[in-house]
C-alpha cells in the first residue's frame, strides 16, 4: 500500500510540475510519475526536506525538483529534435 501511495504522489507531482510549466511529460502517466519520483529525489537532494512529506516525499522540494527536471527535459527533447 506504501508503495501504491509514493507512486500515486510521484504522479500528481510530476502532473503539476508539467502543468505549472505548460509542458506535456512524455511517456503520459507513466512518465508523470518518473518525472515526479525523480525530481522529489532532485529536490530533496538540492533543497533537503522540509515542509510537509506525503510517503515519504516531502511536497515542496519534491515540487522544486520535478519543476526542474521536467524543465531540462523539454530542453533535451527541444535539442534533439
């Protein structure tokens, strides 16, 4: 179930990151959740871990972070077009 959850977060922050930067994640949902998982990791990595942590994954930083990496995302997949 904890499982279940941290993707379910890793998700709904990947969404909002791609939302906040008018910028569709590729990959769809599965992609949303990559990105959310690996930008709370981004984020929790440059910023620490504050404010409030759902699964593990602390909302703010994790938002920070996924902002970032779905930002350098859409740079890479501009280059390589």
């Amino acid at each position: 179930m904890e499982l279940l959850l941290y993707l379910l977060v890793g998700g709904i922050i990947g969404w909002l990151a791609g939302e906040l930067l008018s910028k569709n994640v590729p990959g769809g949902i599965i992609g949303n959740v990559v990105a959310g998982i690996i930008g709370a990791w981004l984020g929790s990595s440059l910023f620490g871990s504050f404010g409030p942590a759902i699964a593990g994954i602390a909302i703010i930083p994790g938002l920070l972070g996924a902002i970032i990496f779905v930002f350098l995302l859409g740079v890479a997949m501009k280059a390589i077009k």
